[in-house]
C-alpha cells in the first residue's frame, strides 16, 4: 500500500513542494542563457503544457544571472538558479524573481558564505535545494562510506542554513550509481523531514536513462520517498519531462491526466507506419489533460481488437488505413488521408 512521507512544506514560487502537494516534474534548459528572445520564451513556456512545473538553469557568471533575472518573470513556469563555486552568483540571483536557489555543498564554499546566502534567501522568502551529487562530494568525507557521505554532507549543510533560521530547504542526492541514490534517499529519509528532490545524474542517454529512472526512482516513490523529480536524460529538456510524466502516471502518482497511447511494435505484416506516426502523435498526446486511450496499429491482427478498447484507433488493414472511434469505424482510405482525419477526431476529444 502506498503511504508518502510526510515532509514539510516548501513554498517555491506559486508551488508547494511537499507530502501534502503532488510530486512535481522538473528539467533542466540545456543551453547558455545567451540571448533571450521569443522563440526562446515560448519553447521554455512549451514545456509547461507538456507538464513540467519547475525549469533549472545553469547560472555559471555574473553575467548569466543578470540574463536569468531578464528572463525569469517572462517564464510559466518555476524559476530555478543552480549555483556552483562562487556564493556570490547566487547573492547575484536573489535579487530576482526566482523560485528556488540550488546550492551544491561540495563546491560553493565554506559556513561563512553559506549563511551569508542562507540570511538572503531568507529575507527573500526564496527556498534552497542543498543539491548533494556523487562527483563532487567534499574531500573530509572521503573516509566515509559513499551512502553515509552523500547523506552527512546533505544534513550538514541543511544544519548551517538552520543555524541562520533558514528552514525552507529541499534537499537531493545523486550519483551516477543508481544504487548509491536508492540507498542514500531511503537513509536520509529516515533523519530529515525536508521535502526530496529524486534524480540519478549523468543517467547516460535515453534508453539506459529510461531503464534506471524507472527501476531506482520506482522503487524510491512507491515507498512514498520523493516529492519532486527529474529524469536526467542526455537528450532534450522536452524529453526529460515526458518520461517524468510517464513515470508518474505509470505508478498512479499523475497530478494531471493524460491519454494512455498503445502501439505495436514493428513487424513485416504492418501496412501502416506505426512508428513514424507515433513519433509525430506523441508529443501531442502530453499536451492533452484527458483520461482517454489512442491506439496505433499496423494490421489486421491487433488492430480492430484494439480499436474497440480505445477511444481513438488508427489501424492499418490491407492496403487501407482505418479510423475507429469508441470503438466504431469512422473512416477509410489512404494514409494521409486517415492521419489528418485521425488529427482532426483527436482536437475534437482534447476540446471536448
């Protein structure tokens, strides 16, 4: 039986992050914060429609933190600035209309400057997320036991921000070794009541990223660990998002619907192109907040059985491409023909 943790509440922006809240999907934009313009804008505010709740940026320079301040209020989504090195990029970011401050202990400086950021965010009412990763682990925890090391160096830098008053801390562990995360969040859950943040960092591309996210990130959030994610993919930010959907919904933890999409595989008997369609429909499907199921088939093998389970089917038979909807056959013809008519049958369910 699922039971969530019970953590305290973050205000990040408009969110609230925390077991009282829906588990929220994060990315990270993967590109310098160079010239800010309305493609840009809009492709960012784009993800939000696919489902993300919270945008992280790399903000390396003095420079990339004033872009980010042009650019944060210009943003649906939640604003996070992810600080490494120098404490005083992150005092730089306070002074705009951010959501979260991201700080990794093991590189962004001793006590002194820790507090001097904690006091700042805490006159701003902007949270922190101690972000502790594997690769960059403070050097005196060495000695410890990789699990214990990643969880002492997330409490201890949690107990300065607390010995300022700061209490508005989210807190994440990752390694590139997903046991590592598994073992590191079931430990630190067990000492803290800071909401987490779950990832595996440097996860690889999309399939071994997909693999281990599933697994791991699973495993931690059906037994109620985690209160918002990212699935690090080495791909595009549109991609990390889909697949944090995907998880969520897969293990009923969905704050917000979505089409469930069957397709088959690619075989010799398929006299539609599965694949290709697929590819076009997908990104459309996250974009709808319905609980309706679409069906892609290639023959006449699956394809009518299908149709009749899902709210919307295209299916090829022979050398035509069928339409069904609810279950009824509502077109037939040529390819084109029947994706368009499929596409205008889909506006029709997503406005309805």
């Amino acid at each position: 039986m699922y039971k969530r943790r019970a953590t305290g509440q973050v205000k990040a922006g408009s969110l609230i992050i925390g077991s009282s809240s829906p588990i929220t999907i994060q990315t990270m934009w993967d590109k310098p914060l160079d010239i800010i313009d309305t493609g840009l804008i809009n492709r960012i505010n784009g993800l939000k429609k696919l489902g993300c709740d919270i945008i992280r940026f790399a903000v390396p320079t003095m420079q990339a933190a004033e872009q980010l301040g042009l650019l944060a209020d210009r943003l649906e989504l939640a604003v996070v600035a992810d600080i490494h090195f120098d404490y005083r990029i992150a005092l730089k970011c306070l002074d705009y209309p951010i959501a979260k401050l991201r700080l990794n202990p093991g590189n962004i400086g001793g006590a002194k400057q820790v507090k001097e950021v904690a006091r700042k965010a805490l006159d701003k009412a902007i949270p922190i997320r101690i972000g502790v990763n594997g690769g960059s682990l403070e050097k005196r925890l060495a000695s410890l036991p990789r699990v214990e090391a990643l969880v002492a160096s997330a409490l201890e830098e949690a107990n300065l921000l607390e010995q300022v008053g700061f209490k508005q801390i989210v807190v994440s562990i990752k390694d590139s070794n997903p046991n590592y995360v598994l073992e590191a969040n079931r430990l630190l859950a067990k000492q803290c009541d800071y909401p987490l943040h779950l990832g595996i960092t440097e996860a690889g591309p999309l399939i071994p990223s997909l693999t281990k996210s599933a697994f791991f990130l699973g495993t931690l959030l059906s037994e109620g660990i985690g209160d918002t994610i990212r699935i690090s993919i080495s791909d595009t930010p549109e991609r990390e998002v889909m697949a944090g959907r995907e998880l969520l919904s897969t293990l009923g933890l969905a704050n917000q619907p979505k089409p469930k999409l069957i397709s088959c595989p690619r075989c010799g008997r398929a006299s539609f192109d599965v694949h290709g369609f697929s590819q076009k429909l997908e990104p459309i499907l996250y974009t709808i907040n319905k609980d309706i199921t679409i069906a892609v088939m290639g023959c006449a093998v699956n394809g009518p059985g299908e149709a009749g389970h899902a709210d919307l089917a295209i299916s090829g038979i022979g050398d035509k491409v069928f339409v069904y909807k609810y279950g009824q056959k509502v077109y037939s013809g040529k390819a084109i023909e029947a994706e368009s008519y499929f596409m205008q049958q889909l506006n029709e369910l997503a406005a309805g």
